[in-house]
C-alpha cells in the first residue's frame, strides 16, 4: 500500500510538471519569449485601454505582443512591441499602427496597416507612424445626435406635410386652391406678354441702330457723317462770331 501510494504521488507530480511545462511553453509562445523577434515603437495619444500582453495583428494575422506602456507626456503615450521575426519582411518604415479592438467588445489591440507604395523594411527600434481611430463611446454620440436631428427633421415634414394638406401657406394654396392657381397663371401669361412686348422693343432698337450704323437718317447723319459734322463745327463758329459782334 505504501509502495503504490509512493507510485500515486510520483505519478502525480510528474504529469504536474509536464503540464507546468506545456503552460509555461503555451504563455511563453504567446508573449513571444521563444523564438527570434525584434521590437518597434509607436506613439498614441490614447491608448484606449491597451494593455501589456495584448495582441499586434498585421493585416489580421497575430505577429507580436505589447510589450511594454509608457507614458512619455501628457498628450504622448510610448508602446513598445515584440514583433515575430519571420513578420519582418512584410512591416515596412511606412507602415500605420492603430488601436482597434478584437471584435466588438473584445480586448483592445494594435493593428499594423501597411501603404500602398513600398518602402524599407522595419528595424529594430523603429517607431512607426499612428493613426487614432474615434472611440466608440464618441461614435454612439455623434450617432445619438444624427437620430436626434433625424427625428427633428421628420417632425418639421409632418408640420409642413400638414400644412400643405391643408392649404396652407404658398404651397398649400397653390396645390389646394384652385382661384390662387388661376392668379398664378394669369400673372404666368402675363410675364409671356411682356417678355413679347420686351422683345419686340429690343428688336426696333436694333433696327434703329442699324440705322445709325449706315448713316440713315438725321441722327445717323449727325453721329457718321463727317462732312456734316464739319458744317455743324462751320455753323457753330459763326454764330459764336456773330454773337460777338452783337456783343460788341
């Protein structure tokens, strides 16, 4: 009894050691303490509740761990990222780092989002660019005034709607009144008419003109004709003389 008690004990232990092992190799493998990694920085000014452990996805895929948070000023936050080595080659220089999160209400992580045009291969110690994302507590606010404004607006078109129904006001009357329709079309008519007549006025001005241009008539004579503007000049100069000598 003794000796299988000793057997029990022995057996128990080692299967507790086998599975502290897997554990520490599963957690290890995890927080990238195995295997070759290198690590990146990049400053937000709010991390949105990110935490050390929490995950670094490039293009959706898990390539790395935060690391470490420090907090450098009141408007900068530093996050230092372990990055799998064999991610290396796709992470270029110009790469964006944002905070999202994992699905809907999940933990918050890093998302790494490379640019359409290439560039250098990240470097240990380099920090990339950030973009912040709008919470979603800011989200449900900006969503709560739309529907607040939608709802208003909706209202104002049951108001006007009404109106309108109604005979009320310009539209009303004009869709509910058949007089004012009437006396919309009388004035209608008669802007044709003096559109018409303006036109028509329009036109015997230009022929006057025309006439003017080619020198018929009195006025076209007085303004074209040379010849009649130097006797016009002749007249004016004599009758000055003449009233000279009157004066004298």
């Amino acid at each position: 009894m003794e000796k299988a008690g000793k057997i029990k004990l022995g057996l128990f232990v080692i299967l507790g050691t086998l599975f502290f092992v897997a554990s520490m190799y599963f957690i290890g493998d995890k927080q990238n303490l195995f295997g070759s990694t290198f690590k990146i920085k990049a400053i937000f000014s709010n991390v949105n509740g990110l935490q050390k452990g929490n995950n670094i996805r490039f293009l959706g895929i898990d390539v790395g761990t935060v690391n470490e948070i420090e907090i450098l000023n009141d408007t900068s936050i530093l996050v230092t990222m372990v990055i799998k080595e064999e991610s290396r080659a796709f992470i270029k220089k110009n790469s964006i780092s944002t905070i999202g999160t994992d699905g809907l209400m999940g933990n918050k992580l890093v998302n790494i989002t490379p640019k359409n045009f290439s560039s250098q291969i990240v470097n240990e110690g380099d920090t990339l660019a950030t973009l912040s994302e709008i919470m979603t507590e800011d989200m449900l606010r900006r969503l709560e005034q739309t529907n607040t404004n939608i709802a208003m607006i909706s209202s104002n078109l049951v108001d006007i709607t009404d109106e309108i129904q109604h005979g009320r006001g310009t539209i009303g009357k004009l869709i509910k009144d058949s007089a004012f329709a009437l006396n919309i079309d009388i004035t209608i008519e008669n802007l044709r008419d003096a559109s018409k007549k303006s036109t028509n006025i329009l036109a015997s001005i230009e022929d006057k003109l025309k006439d003017i241009n080619l020198k018929n008539g009195s006025v076209g004579s007085l303004l074209m004709d040379t010849v009649f503007a130097g006797n016009i000049e002749q007249m004016v100069k004599e009758m000055k003389a003449a009233s000279e000598n009157t004066k004298e």
